[in-house]
C-alpha cells in the first residue's frame, strides 16, 4: 500500500504528496496526554509533519515545558500547549485530528487488561470533552487497552449523539511496525520495502500478523513464522521487560503514531489509497470491533477491508482470539459511573 513506506523526512512528505506545505490545507492536530512518553517524541514527530497547520498539546502535568520546547522548532505548524483541564475545549476546538496517549503505561507482570480500571476513567472524560468540542475530528485512540478504550470511546460518543464510526481509531499500528521489523529480519529483505497486515487486536493473541501475507514474500519455515508470530504478539512485554519498571514502549510508538496520523492527514486531504491497519468498527468477523486494512479517507475510514486469504495456522489463530478480544469490547459495558 501507498502510505506504509512513510517516512518521516519532511521532504519526501512534500514529495508524495504531490505538493509543497505552503499549498496543503490548513489541519489542526490535538495530542491529548502530549507530555508523557509517548506523548514527547510524538509532540516532535507532529511538529515535523508539514501537513500539520496548528499542533495544540494537552497534558494535566508538565506541558509548558514540552510545548516552548517544541514551538522553538522552525516548521510549518504553529505549537500550543494547554495545562489544566479548563483549557480542553480550547485546546480540541476545530481539530482535525485527536491523538490520545494519555493514561498510565504497564510494569512487568501487568497485561493491558489490567490498567482497565485506570484508563477508562481518563479515556471516558477526555472522550466526553471531544463530543462537546471537537465532534467531527479523528480520534487516535493509542492508551490502553485499545481493545476496550476504543469501545469505550464509542459508547461515550453514542450517549452523546456525536458517535460516527468512520471516525474512531484504535492505533495498532506499532504490531505493524514490529511485524515488519521482524519479518524483514528473518526474511533477509530491506526492512523499507516489507509490508505486513496485522488483524485482530491490540494485546497478546489478539494481535495477528498475518505473514503469509507479507511482501516481498520469503520462505520461512513454519517455525520460523510461529516465532515471528509469538515475538510480533508480545513485542509490548519485550519493551515492558526491558524498561524494568519504567513504562512500556514509547519511542517506537510515537513513531508508529506519528506515521498512522499522518495516513489520516492524507487521507483527510484527498490521498487517494492510503491504507493502514486499525482497530475499527468492523463486520469483517461477527466481532463488533476488529483490526484490519482500512482505507481512508476525507471522512476517515473510507472502507474497512477484508482478511484476505489466510493460512491454516492464522486461521487457527482468529479462531483462538475472537473470545478474548469480545470480552475485552464487553467491558466497556461495565457500569462507567464505578469509573468517575
Ligand atoms: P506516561 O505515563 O509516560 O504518559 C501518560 C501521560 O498522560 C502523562 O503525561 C500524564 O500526565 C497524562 N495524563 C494522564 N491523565 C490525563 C488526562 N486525564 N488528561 C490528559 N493527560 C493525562 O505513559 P506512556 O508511556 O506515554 O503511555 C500512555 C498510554 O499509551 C498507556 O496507556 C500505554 O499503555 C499506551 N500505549 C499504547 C500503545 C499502542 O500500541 N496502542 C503503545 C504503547 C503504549
Ligand atoms: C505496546 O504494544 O508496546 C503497548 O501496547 C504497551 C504495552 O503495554 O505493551
């Protein structure tokens, strides 16, 4: 697909895009939770996106710092931060694009699952501001669990009469960029040119490479391609071990953000065929919610496309992660006022 070759060299944005930033329209990009990891190198990553007009960064804790910091970089946008939660509705109105990251990461021994209680409160009010505020922008959904946050968000939107499906997006693009990493390493293929789908979900099986899909195609034994499935479905647990306490993956997820807002940029400003994987309002299984290539476009997701076809053992696998991720979109019916 057109978009998963992206840099994030300013030049070639201005390239492929067929024009220069001075000519792109004008596009208003919120991050909500913009002074956390992942919210920093996400805030610069935006910053150097020349698609982006107005860059608004929001944070209860430490976004002065964070957004004088990155207003000094000389590029297109124009950087405002906003501090405290009466400044929101300012901070959302008019945006094109909403990234949130906002809400507490993993330690070792924690699956996603369990910072539900945490980041459903968050993600329930800052959801609640974009119904009032910025009902028709794009919403990244990248705080955790996306499996449940993005129902969550759905169910919030509805209660407020704002709900459009082809707006709301859980970022699963990091599986993506991790699935492609891997495979280009074992595949002995230049990582740049290798692309591979990722179904299902966002946490442990519910996340699906689908390698028989990948290009440029390469022969790997089935073993090989069950430890590329394994590594791609806990690459989150590698980087949470590896942090030893201190967080969960966010340099390569700003980056995995950075590149998923900037298909819904081009998507927004007519690109034709930018395709990205996400977790989406779906009826490509019975689940009400799944991961798979969307195609988007200037009112988001312009078609959520199918599986393709899969091999036995990723077949195998969609069968094994459809109870865990329903219960994980269930829990968005739990009682929300045990979460105010
Ligand atoms: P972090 O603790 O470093 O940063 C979170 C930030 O959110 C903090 O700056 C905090 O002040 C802010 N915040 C908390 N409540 C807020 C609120 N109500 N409004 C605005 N901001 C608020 O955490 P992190 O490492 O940046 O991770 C953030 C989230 O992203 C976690 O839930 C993590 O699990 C998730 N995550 C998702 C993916 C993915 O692939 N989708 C990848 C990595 C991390
Ligand atoms: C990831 O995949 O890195 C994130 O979902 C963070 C985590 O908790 O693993």
């Amino acid at each position: 697909n057109s978009s998963s070759s992206t840099t994030l060299a300013a030049s070639s944005y201005v390239l492929r895009r067929g024009f220069s930033s001075e000519s792109a329209p004008e596009r208003k990009v919120t991050i909500l939770g913009a002074a956390g990891g992942i919210g920093q190198p996400l805030s610069l990553l935006m910053k150097l996106n020349p698609l982006v007009s107005k860059l608004a960064l929001y944070d209860i804790a430490g976004t002065p710092g964070v957004a004088a910091d990155v207003s000094h970089i000389n590029t297109r946008s124009e950087v405002a931060g906003y501090a405290a939660e009466e400044q929101l509705g300012q901070a959302l109105e008019g945006s094109d694009i909403v990234i949130i990251p906002a809400g507490v990461p993993r330690k070792p021994g924690m699956t996603r699952d369990d910072l539900f209680k945490i980041n459903a409160g968050i993600v329930k009010s800052l959801c609640e501001a974009i119904a009032k505020y910025s009902p028709k922008a794009l919403v990244n959904m990248i705080s955790n669990p996306v499996n449940s946050t993005v129902p969550i968000a759905a169910e919030v939107f509805k209660s407020k009469g704002v709900y459009d499906e082809k707006r709301l997006f859980g970022v699963t693009t990091l599986d993506v960029v991790r699935a492609k990493t891997f495979y280009a390493g074992k595949a002995n293929v230049n990582v740049a040119g290798v692309n591979v789908p990722v179904v299902g979900g966002h946490a442990g099986i519910t996340i699906l490479p689908l390698f028989s899909q990948a290009t440029p195609k390469a022969n790997l034994s089935d073993d090989i391609i069950k430890a590329l499935t394994k590594r791609t479905q806990d690459g989150g647990t590698e980087v949470v071990e590896a942090k030893a306490g201190k967080g969960s993956a966010t340099l390569s997820m700003a980056y995995a953000g950075a590149i998923f807002a900037d298909a819904c940029l081009k998507g927004l400003n007519g690109v034709p065929d930018v395709v990205e994987c996400s977790f989406v309002q779906s009826t490509v299984t019975e689940l009400p919610f799944f991961a798979s290539k969307v195609r988007l476009g200037k009112n988001g997701v312009e078609e959520v496309l199918g599986l393709g076809p899969l091999s036995d053992y990723e077949q195998q696998g969609l069968e094994a992660l459809k109870p865990e991720l329903k219960s994980s979109i269930e829990k968005e019916v739990l009682p929300i006022p045990l979460l105010e």
